[in-house]
C-alpha cells in the first residue's frame, strides 16, 4: 500500500473532483494541495511537465495527470 499520495487539484475541476472521489471510495488516504493556493505546488509540477490537473503524485510510483480510475486503482 502507498504511504501517502499527493493529489495536485484546483478550483473548479471536475477531473480533479472525481479523482478524489474514487480515492476516498477506495479508502485511500490522500492530501490535496491547491495549486491556485499554493505557487510552490505550481512550480513543482510545471517543473515535472505537467501543465493540467490533477497530477497524482505517490512514492513508487511514475506521478501522471488526468481523471486515470485504472491508475487510482493500482494505488492500494
């Protein structure tokens, strides 16, 4: 199991709203960083080469973007 995934979001985002929804029906723990919030966050995925959200970040695991269920999934 991943100690703790990273869910980079912002407002107004479906993609986003339906990752964490898949995630706490999983019963995943998960910290949501808003990058409209948080310009440090921004930076640090621009700095990966993400430019959409979400981008999901956990250890052991290739960090991607985009509403992925089959992804989430294979976080537990």
């Amino acid at each position: 199991m991943i100690d703790l995934i990273k869910v980079y979001t912002k407002n107004n985002c479906p993609q986003c709203d339906m990752t964490k929804t898949v995630l706490e029906g999983e019963g995943l723990e998960f910290q949501a960083i808003n990058i409209e919030e948080d310009n440090g966050a921004l930076e640090y995925i621009k700095s990966m080469g993400f430019q959409a959200t979400p981008v999901i970040v956990a250890e052991g695991v290739v960090p991607f973007s985009g509403f992925r269920p089959d992804k989430l999934l294979n976080l537990k």
